[in-house]
C-alpha cells in the first residue's frame, strides 16, 4: 500500500477539536486519541471524506492500496469526540460522492506515540525555488534565499505537507513576477498560501475561511510571521459576504473541493480582474477536466497544470494580460 499524508483541506471543514489547543503540538497535554479509517473508497470519493474527517481530526491521511486501486482514508482524534458531527459530515460525504455510506473502522492510538511521531513528520520542508515551510517546534535560523513560512506541526491543514498546497505554492511562484495588487485567499485555512503572498509580493491579501476558528488561527500565522499587517483574515461564506462581495482581484487562490469549484465558478470569474490570474487546487488529476470546463465557460482560459502526486493545480487567466 503506498500512501501520502494529508495536511487537510485549507477553506472547508476544520477540527472541531482544535479550538481546545490554543499550544503548539509539541507542548500539548497529551489526551487519549483514537483512529478512525474508511477503507475501499474509490479515488473521486477521497476529497469529500478527507474533509468529513477533518470536522472532527486533528490531522488526516489517505492511501492508495494498488492491488485493488481503492484508497484509504484515515484521522486521528480525541477519542469520542463529535460524534453527531462526524456522523452528518459521513453521510454528506457520501452523497455527494454517490455512493453507499461505507463501514466507519475506529480504534485506540497511543497518543504520546503518535504526538511524537506527528512531530517527526513534519520537518522542514523546501518547495519550488523561494518557498521553505519551516515548523514552530525546529529551530528559526535568518535563512537567506527562500521565504520561510513558519507554522505548527499541530495544525495538520494547510501546513504545506498537502500536495494541493505544495501545487499552489508553486504556482504562485510561477506568476509572482506580475505582481498582483489585490489579492484573495479564499478558504484560507493556516493562511499559508495568504502568508507566502504577503511575504513575496509585500501587498495587502485578505484571507476569508468559513470557520470561525480557521480564521482566529490565520491570524494568529499572520502575527507568528510578522505579516499581520499585510494579512486580513475574515469570516465569509464564499462569495456572498459583503467583504468580498463588491470586490475584484488581481490573484485569487481557491484551494478547496472539486464540486464547490464548479459551483463557484461564475463568481470567482466575476471577481478577477481582466488579466487576472486564479490559483485553484483541492482537486484529483481525474477531477481536473471537469474543473476547468466550469471556467472555461466563464471565459478564464488554463495557462498551467501542476500535478502532484494524485492532486492537480490549475492556473487560469481571465482575458487579456
């Protein structure tokens, strides 16, 4: 079986559990965790159960198993907890896959193991040529040549682990050069991708999540890398909150699910400016055409595909430029 970590979905569900873990991962009391795995899903299926688990884990994983080209979806949690949560998010997750509810597998996890481990596997980590995503819990030396985005271990989603935020990362770096006045990170999650925005291009990003709790945390990144005046994380819905609602953007990142992307694809084409560029991720390679056939229609044209490992980055332009 092979397999790659998750780091979560940025802008889309996130751990109900974590508002209770104010410390790095590293510092925390150590609780009794359980694991929670839904096996043989088929690949299209892995994006809407990586994020039902994230309601309620602290951190996500999937696998491929090869003979049966089926994949596995696992979480780590407090043991018990959010169980209506999990329950709703399940069952949504699998009607918007088409499939019957598949068999929910939980058991016990050693928790100072697993704590240790989650460390462990969260080193520094190079991507593209200018980016460097560098943990709260290893040491913060002046390193010059990259831009070094510093977040915890702890927070699994959007710690530049995913290979959608890997894929935006580089993207980013790709169209930097066009230096983008306006920019939106939608769904913004860690804040990683607004931070490496902010850092790159020294302009203001405005950084929405749906959750409450995403945003406090985006901040909080935003303070740890000295760009909290650069970067302003607001509680929206999409599109439809007033402060994204009246606005256009010369760069818009969407690293979210597949099908919300094509539900959104009107808006998002509404909001870029001529010339304008949109980063979007979140998406399997398979899910890619249908992605870019939604935009298509609302005239963005796709000017590059980054494929890592199963997950695929679009950049589009809108006219002009």
């Amino acid at each position: 079986m092979s397999g790659e970590p998750s780091a979560g979905r940025e802008g889309l569900n996130r751990p109900a559990a974590a508002q209770d873990w104010p410390t790095p991962l590293s510092r925390r009391r150590v609780e009794p965790l359980e694991l929670l795995a839904i096996e043989h899903l088929p690949e299209e299926a892995v994006p809407a159960f990586e994020a039902a688990l994230q309601t309620v884990c602290v951190t996500v994983a999937y696998f491929r198993d090869e003979p049966t080209d089926t994949w596995r979806v696992e979480g780590v949690r407090e043991a018990g907890w959010g169980e209506d949560e999990l329950t709703g998010a399940l069952a949504l997750a699998a009607a918007v896959s088409g499939i019957e509810p598949p068999a929910l597998q939980v058991g016990p996890i050693e928790a100072e193991g697993w704590l240790a481990r989650t460390v462990e596997s969260f080193p520094e980590a190079p991507i593209g040529r200018r980016f460097l995503v560098r943990p709260t819990h290893v040491p913060n030396p002046v390193t010059h040549g990259r831009i070094v985005l510093r977040l915890d271990a702890g927070l699994a989603f959007g710690s530049g682990e995913h290979a959608s935020t890997q894929g935006c990362l580089r993207a980013f770096e790709a169209i930097a050069h066009r230096k983008p006045r306006r920019v939106l990170d939608l769904g913004t999650g860690s804040a990683i991708l607004a931070i490496a925005a902010a850092k790159a291009l020294r302009r203001p990003v405005l950084a929405t999540d749906i959750e409450p709790w995403s945003v406090r945390v985006a901040a909080d990144n935003a303070v740890l890398n000295g760009v909290q005046r650069l970067v302003a994380a607001r509680l929206a819905d999409g599109w439809r909150h007033r402060v994204v609602r009246s606005r256009r953007f010369d760069l818009i990142f969407a690293n979210i699910l597949a099908r919300p992307l094509c539900a959104m694809a009107r808006d998002l084409a509404d909001h870029l400016e001529r010339g304008g560029t949109a980063i979007l991720a979140g998406l399997l390679g398979t899910q890619a055409r249908m992605v870019l056939a939604a935009h298509r229609r609302q005239g963005l044209r796709l000017e590059r595909r980054i494929d890592v490992g199963p997950w695929t980055t679009l950049v589009l332009r809108q006219g002009g430029g």
